[in-house]
C-alpha cells in the first residue's frame, strides 16, 4: 500500500501542515479519532462545524478546558458564583454581588437549556477502553498515523502520517470510525 500513488507517507515536526488543511478544508464531513485534543485543536474544531459535521471519538472525560460545557462543568460554575455572590453581599459589595449573581443566572440559565455548543459537533468521550489509534477522515481526503490532536503532535514531535486519497480507503476508514461511533 506504501508504493500506491493513492497513499502518501510523511514524517516530521510539521503534521500540522496536513491535518489543519483537512480540518479547514472543503466537504461536509470530518471524523477524528484521537485520544488527546489540545485546547487550540478544539477551537479550530468549532470554527470546523460551522461549516461541516464534525464527528470526535476521544478518550475519557474532556480532555479540554474548551470543549463544550459538561454538566459538571455547569454545576461548578453554579456554585463558583453562588459562593461568589454570598461571599461579596456578606461583606456589603452589593453591586459586585448582583453582577455575580447575574452571571450566576445567566449560567444557571444554559445549564438547564443544556447547552453543549454547536450542534455540528458531536464528540464521544470512551472511558471503558484506551482509544490510542489516531484517525483524521475527510470526505475526499483521510490521515491515520501517530499524530495527536495537540500542539506537540502537530507541531514538536516527529509524527508520522500516511495520507490517503483513494475513495475506497478512505470509505473502509469511515466505516471503522462509524462502527467504533455506534460501539461506544
């Protein structure tokens, strides 16, 4: 398979340069399988789904301080500024206890809406198992390799990637992604 023109090896410091122009660029589909997503990752993700659906299978709980809000994540931001505003009418900051509790509402308000960012976005976090297999596959256009969805995988380490662009191959890797989707 190495010797296909449909199949592309790289090795370097450099992923970057291929990843973010399949997470940039055209198609209406994007699937990543990587058990480490740093918080620039998931920010170019969300400026991703504007425009596809995205699909994230990744390891654990969320392993980014950006990744759309938990409910945990919701609750201690409810205590945080409930305390907050206790805390300063206590101590006679009236006005700083009302802005506290106005966000204090304001949040209480998209916790019970539930609110988990854009829609196009789908993560699955897996926690029984270890996923360690990175995949990044796009409509026309699919990456596996050893690259992380984080800066060091994608800018320091010396990753390596098989890039491919034969539709058969890359219609196998989405099916493996969307078994793997429906199994966890």
């Amino acid at each position: 398979m190495l010797g296909d023109r449909s199949t592309k090896g790289y090795s370097g410091d450099s992923s970057y340069r291929h990843i973010d122009k399949l997470i940039n660029g055209k198609g209406r589909n994007l699937r990543i399988i990587s058990p480490y997503i740093s918080d620039y990752y998931t920010k170019m993700l969300h400026r991703a789904a504007r425009k596809k659906k995205v699909y994230v299978i990744t390891h654990g709980e969320s392993n980014s301080k950006k990744a759309p809000m938990t409910h945990g994540f919701r609750l201690k931001m409810l205590i945080y500024f409930a305390v907050i505003g206790l805390l300063l009418m206590f101590f006679k900051f009236y006005i700083f206890a009302f802005g506290s509790f106005a966000v204090f509402a304001i949040v209480l308000y998209f916790g019970i809406k539930g609110i988990k960012g854009n829609p196009n976005l789908r993560l699955k976090f897996v926690n029984d198992k270890f996923i360690h297999e990175k995949m990044y596959i796009g409509d026309a256009l699919a990456i596996v390799g050893s690259a992380n969805l984080t800066y060091s995988g994608m800018h320091k380490n010396i990753e390596h990637l098989e890039i491919i662009t034969d539709q058969s191959r890359i219609d196998e890797l989405a099916a493996h992604f969307d078994e793997l989707w429906g199994a966890h």
